[in-house]
C-alpha cells in the first residue's frame, strides 16, 4: 500500500506545482488606465494632486560624473499642477530665471533676455525634463506621454506592474533623454518603486547614459505624497548601473494662487521678445537657456 501511494503522492504535488506556475502565469494585468489611476490614488489621488495650485521645488543636486568628480548645485522650479506649465525653473549658478506661462517661454541671462527663438519652445521642454520623474506617476497624465502597456516583473526582488511609458520627441529638451521609459509599481499597493529610460546612442560619438530613479523619504504637500530624495543612477547601454550618480533632496512648497500673476508671465517687452520663425525646420537646435 505505502509503495503504491508514493507515485500518487509524487503525481499530486506535481499537478499542485503546475498549477501553482500556471495561476502566475495568468497573472491578470490592469490597463494602462487603471494603473496610472491606482498609482495616483496611492499616492494621493489625481484630484489632490490637480488642487494643489502653485507649488515651489527647492532642489539640492549633488552628482557624480562617471570619472568621480562631484559637483553640488541649487535650482528651484515652480509649477502650477498638474504642470509642467505654467512653470518656472531658476539656477542661480548659471543666473537664469526662465519659465512658460502656457503660450511660449522666455529666459532672462544674467539680467539680460535671452534673445534665441528656439527659447520659446525649450523653456517647457527643460523644465519637463527635471519635473516628469520627479512628479510620478501624475506627470504620466501630461500630455505627450502614453502609457502602451502594463505586464508583471520584478524589480529588485520585488514584484511589480511594469509600466511601458512612450514620450513624444519633443517632450524632452535633448534627444539624448530616451522617450521610452519604464515605471515599476508595487504590485500589490501600486506604490511607485522606479523608473528607467535606456541609454541612447545617437551616432556621431553622441551617446547619454541610461537612467534609473529611485525615491526615499516621503513628505506630504497638501494631501499628496512626493520624495523627499530622489536619486539617479547611471546605466550602460545594456542596463549595468554605473558609477554615475545624482542625488536630489527636495523641499516643497504650496504658493497662494495670486503668487502665478508675477512668477509665469513673460516680463520682457514684447518689442525685445524673440519671434519665431514662419516656418520651422525638423530638426530644432536642442539648447538650453543661459547653454
């Protein structure tokens, strides 16, 4: 009896295991909706988040290059939620204060306005760049970005939705930053856990390191959770993270609604303004303000 029984045994935690793989292997995903939609909500909720109004970002940057040189630096940006515009960023190391109200962007350079027409358009698209992580996962409602696709992964041993997140070409300032990036949400409380976008090669010796953002240390604005530390890690061109690094420690705060009246509209006389050309090439001159 005891020698026939072990076969059927042996053939039952069999069937057991095959199942057990089967049921993971049919994990259900949720939409590309419902996920952005659980994310926000774990993290405050879309309508907490879009009532925040004027909101100022105080950011202590410390990087270092992959040759291990470190350099420290202060910017501040300012958003109206849910942003990226009306925006305003401010380094005071470079002496450039820009932003865009909504209808185009201006810069001033140590005091002077900066002339170039392609300001008008990469004053948004500079400020995007800083903002779009650090505001996840509401910057994934902004316009330009898409959410095609939600699987199960696993992200440092941990499972998660991986979220397949593709960007307009000009939603970045560079084409150096990828517009094909990857969100990671704890798969059982839709917490953020981290983002990636790969390294880019665009020929010509032009190459950028991929990235991978990592948050810590919550505080809350208003009724909504951001990171306090956001850091940055350097990846290769197949995803081996680098000595290149960045650390960001951020302080926010919530602004009265009149404080938009003198931080977003354009103070340059219309007369010193730059206008833009009739018709505008393919390619624009990727430069920055003050660059």
């Amino acid at each position: 009896m005891r020698e026939n029984f072990r076969p059927l045994v042996a053939l039952a935690a069999g069937v057991l295991s095959a199942g057990s793989l089967l049921a993971q292997s049919q994990v259900v995903s949720p939409t590309p909706s419902e996920a952005v939609s659980r994310a926000a909500a774990a993290a405050g909720g879309m309508e907490a988040f879009n009532a925040l109004g004027v909101v100022e970002v105080k950011i202590q940057r410390e990087e270092v290059t992959q040759d291990g040189t470190t350099t420290n630096q202060t910017k501040a940006f300012f958003f109206l939620a849910p942003g990226p515009t009306p925006g305003r960023t401010e380094d005071p190391q470079l002496k450039v204060i820009a932003a865009d109200d909504g209808t185009g962007g201006w810069a001033v350079v140590d005091g002077q306005p900066d002339a170039r027409p392609s300001t008008i358009y990469m004053v948004k698209r500079l400020i995007t760049a800083d903002l779009f992580p650090l505001l996840l996962p509401f910057s994934l409602t902004w316009e330009g970005a898409t959410v095609t696709g939600v699987v199960p992964a696993e992200a440092g041993g941990k499972p998660v939705w991986r979220l397949t997140v593709i960007l307009t070409r000009t939603f970045f300032f560079t084409p150096q930053i990828s517009t094909s990036w990857t969100v990671d949400l704890d798969r059982r409380t839709f917490a953020l856990v981290r983002a990636e976008s790969p390294a880019t090669d665009l020929g010509k010796g032009v190459k950028a390191d991929g990235m991978r953002f990592l948050w810590s240390d919550p505080v809350r604005v208003g009724n909504i959770t951001l990171p306090g530390v956001q850091r940055l890690i350097g990846l290769d061109e197949i995803g081996r993270e680098m000595s290149h690094s960045r650390i960001d420690r951020n302080t926010y705060r919530m602004l009265p609604a009149q404080a938009a009246e003198k931080l977003f509209p354009n103070p340059i006389p219309p007369a010193q303004r730059p206008k833009m050309p009739g018709i505008q090439p393919p390619g624009q001159p990727e430069t920055k303000p003050g660059g």
